[in-house]
C-alpha cells in the first residue's frame, strides 16, 4: 500500500487492545530475498500459527515494510500479533525484510526507502498509541530477562539488527 492508503486502512482498524509496545523486527533475509507478507503467511503456517478470522492473515506481524518501502498490512491491529513470545497481547508487530548481509550475518540492512517507510509508519503508530514505547526484538532477548529460552526461528539477539530503542527513542 501507498502512504495514503496505509493512512486509510489505519483510520478504520480499531482495537480496544491496550498497546504498550511497538516491536520492531527484520525477516532475516540476505539482500535479494524475495519476501513478502504473502511469502511470511506460508512461513508462520509451517510454524503452525493460525490464520486470523478478520484479516485472513497467518503472518504473525502487523505490517511488514519492503526493501522499496512499500508497506503490507498483515494481521488487523484488533488481532494479536505472534512476534516476541509473551509479548504478543500488548503489543504491534513491524518488520522490515532484510537483517543478514549477502554471507548470512546480522546486518543493518535497511534501504534508505525502508528507514524513511519506518520513521513514517511508527510515527502513525506513536499518534494511534501514544501511551507506546518502540523496541526492537532483541530488546526482549532471553539474555536480558534471563529465562534461557532461545527461539531457534529467528536471530532472537541480533533481531532487528540495530537499535531500535536509541534510534526511535525522539517519535
Ligand atoms: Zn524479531
């Protein structure tokens, strides 16, 4: 979607879910990699995440932003997003495809159309939620809480491969 149409679809999601957190994420994807919302439904069905009754999507994040910095809607902000494990109820899911650079190792790999795409769109969010703080994955490491749990699906300590938190600490 456009930004125009993105702004259309958020005027009419409504939840009566309380947000508290923004979560930002990468797909962990080399630079090439053809991934999409679509390509992620097939992902998270493997994984057995269930396809959600409104949206029609299995993906578990709530919008996914392209290396042109085209934003896809996936799962409504009324459905429960499956991101960060128990996280999930508070909270809205943004990831951005990229993550590993052409060897396969944590990268910032984000476009200058993507970073600008992530800026506008958080920036909405923030207005929607403006009781919610932006984090990225890693914000939530099992390092850092100390539950000893790694998701072996994703790079749980690098995701999503800069610093969200510092980065997006003035929207
Ligand atoms: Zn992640």
């Amino acid at each position: 979607m456009n930004q125009i149409e993105i702004l259309k679809y958020l005027e009419e999601q409504k939840t009566t879910r309380t947000i508290t957190d923004l979560i930002v994420h990468c797909t962990a994807t080399k630079p090439g990699a053809k991934v999409n919302v679509d390509v992620i439904d097939g992902w998270h069905k493997e994984r057995g995440f269930k396809k959600q009754p409104q949206s029609g999507r299995i993906c578990g994040y709530h919008f996914v932003v392209l290396p042109d910095g085209t934003i896809e809607t996936g799962r409504y902000l009324s459905e429960i997003g499956a991101h960060v494990s128990g996280q999930n109820s508070r909270s809205i899911g943004i990831c951005y495809v990229g993550g590993l650079d052409a060897n396969g190792k944590a990268a910032d790999t984000r476009t200058p159309e993507q970073k600008e795409a992530l800026i506008w769109l958080l920036s909405r969010l923030v207005v929607m939620f403006p009781d919610a703080t932006i984090k990225g994955h890693r914000d939530y490491s099992p390092d850092l809480n100390g539950d000893g749990i790694i998701e072996p699906w994703e790079f749980v300590k690098e995701c999503p491969c800069f610093n969200a938190a510092i980065e997006y600490s003035n929207i």
